[in-house]
C-alpha cells in the first residue's frame, strides 16, 4: 500500500472514530462501545464545562442539575463544531435553552445586575 492510500485510510477511519465520538454515530470496528461511550460522554462534558464558562449565569439560571441535563440534550441534538468555539457553543446553548422554553428571559439580565 503507497503512502497516499495509507493517508486516507486512517483519515476515513478517524472521521467514523470522531462521528461516533461527538455525533452518536456507530463504533468503528474494533473499538470498545462501552468505552467509546463514556469518552463520549467526558467530551460533553468538558464541552458543558466550556459553555458555563463562557456564560456562568445559564448555570445559574437553569440550576447544576437542570443545566447538566439539558446541555446534553444540546449537545446530541448539536454537534460541536469544527471551527466552533466556546464562546459559540455557550450562545448556541442559551438559545436552544430560551428555544425549549426552559430559559426565562430575564434571567440573564437579573445575573449580570448582582455581579456588579
């Protein structure tokens, strides 16, 4: 096998790896489901941890618990990405949260006035 051939082989392998990593996709041949799911599940996480970063009131708003569980929901339905950023996500994720009706609209407003 040349070189170039081997190059796009490990690139469609990665892409289905990544798929089934961030998108809910099916696991590569070979690969652990059940490892591939709590990787899964960290990287949402840290994605979770990110957005609250960026937009600390939503954690507020919404509640830790309520938060978590509705990042997620966002986040199957929302792939992060390529040239996302966090920043991007924390909108994106405030916007499916007002979307859902989970998010009451003031409440950012109300967090921005105590942290001054």
């Amino acid at each position: 096998m040349d070189a170039d051939a081997a190059r796009e082989r490990l690139a469609a392998r990665q892409e289905v790896l990544l798929i089934a990593l961030v998108a809910g996709g099916a696991p590569p041949e070979g690969f652990d489901p059940a490892r591939l799911r709590v990787q899964a599940q960290a990287l949402v996480a840290k994605r979770r941890r990110v957005a609250a970063a960026h937009h600390p009131w939503l954690t507020e708003a919404l509640g830790p618990p309520r938060y978590a569980a509705l990042f997620a929901e966002y986040a199957r339905e929302t792939p992060l990405r390529p040239q996302g950023s966090g920043h991007a996500d924390a909108e994106g994720f405030e916007a499916y949260a007002r979307k859902v009706g989970a998010l009451p609209a003031p409440a950012r407003w109300a967090f921005l006035r105590r942290r001054r």
